[in-house]
C-alpha cells in the first residue's frame, strides 16, 4: 500500500500538452512505457477530510488533466485510422480511453454539491461568467466519434466501444444532475449559446492550468503516469467519498441505471487500462512500420 506523508496536501501541477492539431516534439528517445500499477483497491469511504478545499480542487483539476491526457490519446488512434476502420487494438484502446475518462467525471465530481457551488463553480465563474466545458481544446476533434458520426462505428466489432460511450453518456448526465440539480450550467445561465473562440480555449486551458507547446509523446506518457499515481495515494488515504462534515458525499443513486456504481470501484484500473492500451496500440504500429 501507499503510504504518502500524511501532513502532505494533494497539489494539482501545470500539465504540458501540444496544441490541437499539432503533433508532437522532437523525442528524447525515452521509451513511452506505462508504470505498472502499484494497487487497484481502494475504501470507497475514506476517513474525515483534513481539508476538503484543497482535496478536492485538487481532485477537480487533476480529473480534468488526466481526461485531456487520455482524450489526447484517444485523438491520436481516431487520426491514424482517419482514413480507415480502426484495428482491433485501436477499437479496444478507444473503448479504454472512453471508460476511463468516465472514472475520471466520476473522480472528480466526488466534490461534495455545497462545495462544488461555493468553491469550484465559483472559481470557475470568475475565470469567466459562462464557464463551459464545451471550450476544451482537446475534445473539439473528439465530438464525431462521441456523437457516432464515423460509418465505422456501426461495425458489430465496435460493440464495446458503443457500450463506453453509452456509460460515458450516462455517467455525464448523472454527475450534472447530482452536483447542478436545477440543470442550468453557468453557459446556460449567462449566455444561452456554446461559442468557442481561441480566447475561450486559453481561458479554459488557464483554468486548469494547461500550458500548450512542443511536447513529447515519452513527456505525455511521463505525466499521465505521474497523475494515476498521484490518483493512486489520494484514494489509498482518503477513500472515493471522504467525511466531510460528518458525512460521506455520494453521488445520489438511480434505480434506473447503475451506470457510477459500477465505475466506482474501478477508478484506478480504468485510468490505467486506458494509457496501457493505448501504448501497446502506438508500439505496434511503430513496430510495423519502423
């Protein structure tokens, strides 16, 4: 088991990605290996939170740089397979990557609903009024396959990522219910309308304190590795649902689906699984055309 220092705080730290629809930096030679991972389980209920402002934004932004990363990923095998059905090892490392950027919703919005407004939601209204996740640079080429616009995705051996995309769907309606449960995003209540400009992405970015340039994909791999661990010691020490106020927050169940029950255990495994078959992906295509 981890044993992190148990006066040390969770601190989210600047995540270095290349811009969309650039490629990569010149590489170090650095192999883009995936760390194994040191542990899967975890409580679901932690102890009482020491300080649940500094946990949980660090939850909110380290969520949020580990889906970039895995949505970065998930770019690369829908650009090498732009003009053809993606391989077998490309469909299971897209299905991967959907999952687990749905643990990672499911990671980040274990914020408790009075602190999301008082805190996050707030921080994000100052970055600016209408606040939307809709400006996130990463996802912008990501929207076709998570609205099944490619042929290919009517395939019978797209079977299980159509399945990812539908708990990724789930997963996201249920989490805006729970922390928004009158329904109105900070979008809906200033502005009404999903604009995205370039100034929008640099905000969005900002926020989550996202820097943009050249960029190896070792360098990638390197900081999705550090973040999983990062991950890894806060749910070893703190639980998915800590004690805040005497209290453990969960998300409110649904009798008609149990779509976050059944990532709940698994947020570890998924994040992982995600970069691991990502990587084989990328090597054995390197491997095929050296």
């Amino acid at each position: 088991m981890i044993a992190p220092d148990e006066h040390a705080a969770f601190l989210p730290r600047t995540l270095r990605l290349p811009p969309t629809g650039h490629g990569y930096g010149a590489d170090d030679g650095a192999p883009s290996l995936v760390h194994p991972l040191s542990q899967e389980k975890y409580e679901l209920y932690g102890p009482a939170c020491a300080d649940a402002f500094a946990l949980f934004w660090y939850r909110w932004v380290t969520g949020h740089q580990i889906s970039f990363l895995l949505w970065r990923l998930l770019g690369d095998a829908l650009e090498r397979s732009a003009h053809r059905a993606p391989t077998r090892g490309e469909r299971e490392a897209m299905a991967a990557c959907v999952d687990g950027y749905s643990t990672m919703l499911l990671y980040s919005a274990t914020v408790p609903r009075e602190l999301y407004h008082t805190d996050i939601r707030e921080r994000m209204s100052l970055q600016h009024p209408a606040f939307s996740g809709a400006w996130a640079p990463d996802y912008r080429p990501l929207r076709p396959l998570f609205r099944a616009r490619f042929p290919w995705q009517a395939d019978p051996s797209c079977g299980p990522l159509r399945e990812a995309l539908e708990l990724n769907h789930l997963t996201h309606a249920r989490i805006a219910d729970h922390l928004v449960p009158d329904g109105e995003s900070l979008l809906q209540k200033h502005s009404g309308r999903a604009g995205v400009s370039q100034e929008k992405e640099e905000l969005f970015d900002g926020f989550f304190m996202t820097v943009r340039g050249p960029v190896s994909r070792s360098s990638l791999c390197d900081q999705l590795n550090s973040r999983i661990a990062g991950v890894t010691a806060d749910l070893d020490r703190n639980g998915l649902y800590p004690e805040v106020d005497g209290k453990h927050h969960t998300l409110a169940p649904d009798p008609s689906d149990n779509a976050l029950e059944r990532l709940a255990p698994n947020v570890l495994l998924l994040a992982h699984r995600a970069a691991q078959l990502s990587a084989d992906a990328e090597n054995s295509l390197e491997e095929a055309h050296p």
